[in-house]
C-alpha cells in the first residue's frame, strides 16, 4: 500500500524508495535502440553518484551555518529531505552504473569529478567562506539538472521526448529523478541566499557549472559510443545532429531556460512546470513509496 502523495512544494518534499530492481539490468541500447541516445543518459548517470554526493556534503556545511529563526529551521527541514533524495539517486545510480560496467563501458567522469572537487577544496579552504563557493556550485548544477528535468516532463510522449521509445524500467528511473529534481530545485539555492551569497559568485560558479558540464557528458558519451563500437555508425551521427540541432533539438529548448539563471532576480520556482512533475508522481504512486 502505497503512502499517500505529497506532492506540491517544496516545504512537502518527499523522500521516496522506487520500486525498481536495476540489480538484474537493462538492455543495451535501453533508449529506443538509439546509440547515442542511450550513451548521453549513461554519460549522465555515471557522473551522479559523485556529483550528487558533493550537493549533499556542500548542503550540509551551509546547514552547519543555520541559525535558528523560522527561517533557518525551514531550510534545515528541507536539507533534510533534500540529502534524503539525493542519497536515493546517488544508491540507484551505483547499481545502473555497476551494470554499465558488465556492459563494458568505462566511466572516466566520475574520477574527474573527484579530482575537480579535490581542486575546488584546496582553492576554497583559505577563503572567509568556503561553504558559500560550495553551494554556489551546487545551485548551479541543481538549476542545470532542473532544466534537463523539467523538459523530460514537458516533452513526455510527445515526438521529441527524450526517453519516447526508452525501455520501461528506465524511463521510470529517469522520470522519476526529473521529477525530484524539479521537487527540490530551490533547495541549494535559497539556502545560498539566505547565507548571504552574492550574485557575482552565483553567476561565476554557474558558467563555470555549464562549462564542465557540457565539455565532461560530452567526452563521457564520446567514450561511451567508443566502447560500445557505435562511435561511427551514421545513425549514432543523424541522432546527435538531430539533439543538437534540430527544430526540437537542445539549443532551442535549453539556451533560454539555462541562460534565465543569469537574471539578478531568479529564483528556481520561477521556472519549470511543477503540474506536470507532481502529475506524474501521481499517476505513477504504483512505482514508489514515501520513506520516513
Ligand atoms: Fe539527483
Ligand atoms: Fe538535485
């Protein structure tokens, strides 16, 4: 029997088990036997559980700054929920990960991710407020998941939805994680803010976000399609032109939505759809259950 949904806001976010098992693997080319369709969303899932390990670590050292006005008892409510969330995709992503690793892929943007985070401590350490770069960075990559999120929700069943033709374990993994996401979305940064992070320091961590992001899916999912020997078929090439460049593809859904984050008065709730994430929860509360 499932708990019942509580879904609207973000003062109710849930932590929720998936009713999943990954234990026992997906096809190869999951995504509509798309090549590289398939490869961009492992590329993905592979940086998650390091990176969704560093929102959790860079959440908790702002938390140690809360005080104890109603305010900061709010935050500390939602933080709480907030790991609760991210420590779920982070366990889900290991096990998809291990069996990419039966699948023989090889995941060289997790060890990055580590050896960039190694360099933001070392930079940050002597600084007056580490915890305020840490957060600035993890709002950033949160506003950029957030987007990618709210478009698997927007687009769903329609022709450019990208997970369409997805096997159906996997595309209620990833709808799943897009709608927390789009749950959470204000939880890194209203806790930024209110610790008083500026918007210089927002913006600088956010360029420097999009930057890594895009160059590491990119040389992730180019090795993803180089292990699985479909770099050079034309049809991995028609789907990537088609991503990138098409009437639906990435630049026209994604530049204003993540260029929007420049706005000296963006707030993450200003953006996405939050009816049809809560919609989804709801017609799919067979697939999942509130914990605690
Ligand atoms: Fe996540
Ligand atoms: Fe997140």
């Amino acid at each position: 029997m499932n708990a019942p949904a509580q879904l609207t806001h973000a003062d109710s976010l849930t932590v929720r088990r998936l009713n999943i098992d990954l234990k026992q693997g997906f096809p190869r080319h999951w995504n509509g036997e798309d090549a590289f369709m398939t490869a961009f969303f492992n590329a993905l899932s592979m940086s998650f559980p390091v990176g969704e390990q560093f929102f959790i670590d860079s959440v908790r050292s702002g938390e140690k700054q809360l005080g104890q006005t109603s305010e900061d008892e709010r935050l500390r409510a939602n933080i709480k929920k907030f790991i609760g969330q991210e420590a779920t995709h982070r366990f889900l992503h290991g096990q998809y990960n291990d069996h990419l690793s039966v699948q023989g892929l090889h995941n060289t943007w997790a060890d990055r991710a580590l050896q960039q985070r190694e360099k933001l401590y070392r930079k940050t350490k002597n600084s007056s407020q580490p915890h305020l770069h840490e957060l600035a960075l993890t709002a950033a990559y949160e506003h950029i998941t957030s987007v990618l999120g709210n478009d698997v929700m927007v687009s769903m069943h329609q022709p450019h939805d990208l997970l369409l033709h997805a096997h159906p374990k996997m595309q209620t993994l990833w709808r799943w994680h897009a709608a927390e996401e789009m749950e959470h979305r204000d939880i890194a940064f209203d806790l930024y803010q209110h610790l008083g992070g500026n918007y210089q320091r927002r913006v600088f961590w956010y360029f420097f976000a999009l930057l890594r992001f895009t160059t590491d899916a990119l040389r992730q999912t180019v090795r993803n399609l180089w292990d699985d020997k479909t770099l050079h078929h034309p049809r991995t090439w028609w789907s990537v032109l088609r991503f990138v460049f098409g009437r639906q593809g990435c630049i026209r859904r994604f530049t204003r939505p993540l260029l929007a984050y420049c706005q000296r008065d963006f707030h993450p709730k200003q953006h996405g759809d939050d009816a049809l994430y809560t919609q989804w929860l709801q017609d799919n509360q067979a697939v999942w259950q509130a914990l605690g």
